[in-house]
C-alpha cells in the first residue's frame, strides 16, 4: 500500500472513530454505549497501525538518506586511494575486508563472500565458555536456517523522544568533564518609582540573584552478548550488524528512561522529576479537558510561546485524551497532516508520546507541559557498539556504551499534572 493509500485510509478511520463518539448521547442506551466504545477502540487501533506504517516508512527514507550520506563522504577518502585484495589478485585479509566495509558505509552485504568470510576471522586469540551457541533455538539457533524466510521479527518497543536533538537542548562533548550552567531568575524584582531629587536606594534588596546547575556525564552500558563462531557462519544474517541494532535500542530505552524520570542522584535528573506542580486532577485515574487547559496555563506565556513548547505523555494517556471534548463540543486532539508536514496537536500545541511518562494512576504524573527547551542533554560523543573478536576466540561478543545527563535549567518552564 502506498503512502498516500495509507493517508487516506488514516483520515478515513479518524471520521469514523469520530461519527462513532458523536453518536453517544446522554440518553443513548448503556449496552449500545459500550457497543459505540467498542468500535471507536477498533477504529482507532487500526489507525495506530497505519500511523506506525507511515512513521516506519518515513524512518526507513531517513535512515537510506544517512547510509547514502555516509558513503559519500567515505568515497573522497577510501575510494581513490585504497586497492583492495581483489583487483591485486590475493585473498583478501581483515584490514582489507574492514576498508571495504567502510567504503560501503558499513554495509557488509555489500561485500564479497571472502571480505566477510574474514572480517568474521578477525585476529584470533584466547577462548572463553558459555557463548550463545547454534544448537540451542533460545540461544540462537533460531536464525539458522533450514528452510528459513530471510525475515527476522524484532520485538520493538517505543521508547520516547528525549535524546531527539529536535525535542530538547542538547550539549555534545568529546568528553566528559562536568559542565556548569548559571541560572538566575529575576522575574519577580520589582522596579521601583522614583521622585525627583531623591537619592537612589543602594541596600543591596534588589541584587540578582544567580545559581547553577550542573551536567555530568553518566555511563551506562548493555554488558557483552557472546555468540559462536558457528553462529556467525551459519546464520543466513549479518549477527554482528542484528545484535548491533538490538543492543543501540537497548541503549536508547535506558537514555529515555533515565532523561524522563532519572531521580537525579547518580543519575540523570529526569524531565518529570525535575517539573515543578502545575495541576492537581480530581480524579486518581483520569483527566479532564478543563484540567488539561489548567495545566497549559500553569505555564508562563514566555515559555508557552517558546518553538520548543509540547506536551508530553505515554501512549495510553493518549488513547484517553483523544476522546476528550471541549465545552464547544469538539475534540481537543487535533489530527495533523502528514503529507504537508503538519503534526497533530493538544489544544494547539504540539506533544510527544514518551512511554517513560506514567499512566494515569494515584498520584502519578501523566502528562508534563511547558518548554522543553529549557531542558539540556548532555551527550559525550556518540553511542558505541564494539565487538570483541579477540578476547572471545573463537566466538564473538558485543557490548553497547553510552555516556549523557540531563537537567531541567529552569523549573519554572515545565509542569507536571499529577493524579489525586
């Protein structure tokens, strides 16, 4: 199905989800309300479904447009000045495999039979025990084929937006020295009239006032995932490039986590934690338009008016907040259009589906509002996957690493609601 099948076919389910609520009036039959409900759920799952489709094919298009980006600039450097194995006539060895690679963007499919039949050779040295092994299925096994589809499904998660450049401020380092940010907040000093003549006053009671904030650099690893050697020959797919992929999205849940509801004290201090109190629902697990409104204004204008300003909240608050209706009678979920780039918004402002943020629950904090610019990330270079060729001989292991904090600069600039 193309993308524009797809967008009409998402229009086409919100309208229903749509006529189905506007059809429960307050005298409507309660088993036929139910009924009503039960479709709108029906609806709007399979509309979750085509939004993850066009989201996927969307990452897909960025992802191509990175790989193409990479080997371009790979080519000024490799590609004229190195020869490989081949075209000298010898069997090509590791360094000669692992230029390849580069000169293909990472890519080992790209490569010959031999380049990865010794980029997986490695250098060889001392061995080690309990690797994941090709007779155990749970182990492994599972990928080698004997009549098997060249499809492998992943459980995915989502796991947020907060190390999104685009959500946040963020702070790249080469390394990880602390870094301190002043602050000072002087919005409530007064200035005061003067009369003609009089001397001004100098006791010191309108000083600014500063402080600081402090960025560190956490380190925060997925430890080592070993497999065999067999494994890695047998498997109709590229392990080394699969477990890469599995391990950077473990990494990415854990910097998520961490940045929304880090507690601050040897960790990151996470964007909920560090919110200060914008509105106290009535209920213990449910919002209202009204309080949701409260919240947005609970937040100065300055901030609200910032490019950068969002709600933030999970998935199944979400699903909740779409069913919500002004006093006009309309939704305050507003679709958005993913042909002219338009996003869907909250009583007009953007939101982020982060699935850190608590559900709805006692005195939990569902829903964060204000300027997450005012948020800093700081990431010290770039997350690494390494493989360990030697160490593991003749297996292979792999580890992911990554080193970040975060901080909220100014309190003031992003509230949380919390459930009664």
């Amino acid at each position: 199905m193309s993308i524009t099948d797809l967008n009409e076919k998402r229009g086409r389910l919100v309208t229903q989800a749509r006529e189905a609520l506007e059809e429960i009036k307050t005298n409507t039959d309660e088993s036929r309300a139910a009924e009503l409900n039960q479709r709108h759920d029906a609806i709007m799952a399979d509309f979750d479904k085509i939004e993850g489709l066009i989201e996927r094919d969307a990452r897909v298009s960025a992802a191509e447009a990175r790989a193409e980006e990479a080997r371009a600039k790979l080519r000024p450097i490799l590609g004229d000045t190195a020869t490989s194995a081949a075209d000298q006539g010898k069997a090509p060895q590791y360094r000669d495999a692992f230029y390849a690679m580069l000169r293909a963007g990472g890519n080992v499919s790209d490569l010959s039979g031999e380049e990865r039949a010794a980029l997986k050779a490695g250098i060889q040295h001392d061995a080690e025990f309990r690797a994941q092994t090709v007779g155990a299925n749970s182990a492994g096994g599972f990928v080698v084929p004997v009549t098997l589809s060249e499809i492998i499904v992943k459980s995915m998660a989502a796991w947020g937006p907060m190390y999104d450049d685009d959500i946040c401020t963020t702070i790249n380092t080469a390394s990880g020295e602390q870094i301190n940010i002043p602050t000072v907040n002087d919005v409530s000093t007064a200035v005061a009239k003067t009369t003609e003549g009089t001397a001004l006053t100098d006791d010191g009671g309108v000083d600014v006032t500063f402080a600081q904030k402090n960025l560190n650099a956490f380190l925060f690893d997925t430890e080592f995932v070993r497999w065999s050697l067999a494994l890695s020959q047998d498997s109709i797919f590229n392990m080394e490039q699969l477990l890469g992929e599995l391990l950077g999205e473990r990494l990415g849940r854990r910097a998520n986590l961490e940045l929304t509801t880090g507690d601050g004290t040897g960790d990151p201090n996470g964007i909920v934690t560090a919110s200060s109190l914008g509105k106290t629902a009535a209920a213990i697990a449910a919002i209202t338009a009204d309080e949701l409104i409260d919240l947005q204004h609970s937040v100065d204008p300055a901030y609200r008016q910032s490019p950068k300003a969002r709600f933030m909240f999970n998935d199944s608050t979400l699903a909740a907040i779409r069913k919500l209706k002004g006093g006009d009678g309309q939704y305050i979920w507003q679709m958005g259009d993913i042909r002219t780039s338009v996003p869907g918004t909250l009583l007009g402002s953007p939101y982020s589906v982060n699935q850190a943020v608590a559900s709805l629950g006692t005195g939990n904090k569902p829903v964060i509002f204000g300027d997450f610019g005012k948020y800093y990330v700081r990431k010290v270079g770039s997350p690494i996957i390494g493989v360990m060729r030697e160490r593991f001989w003749p297996d292979l292991g792999i580890a992911g690493l990554i080193r970040f904090d975060g901080e909220l600069g100014d309190t003031a600039a992003v509230k949380h609601l919390i459930n009664a």
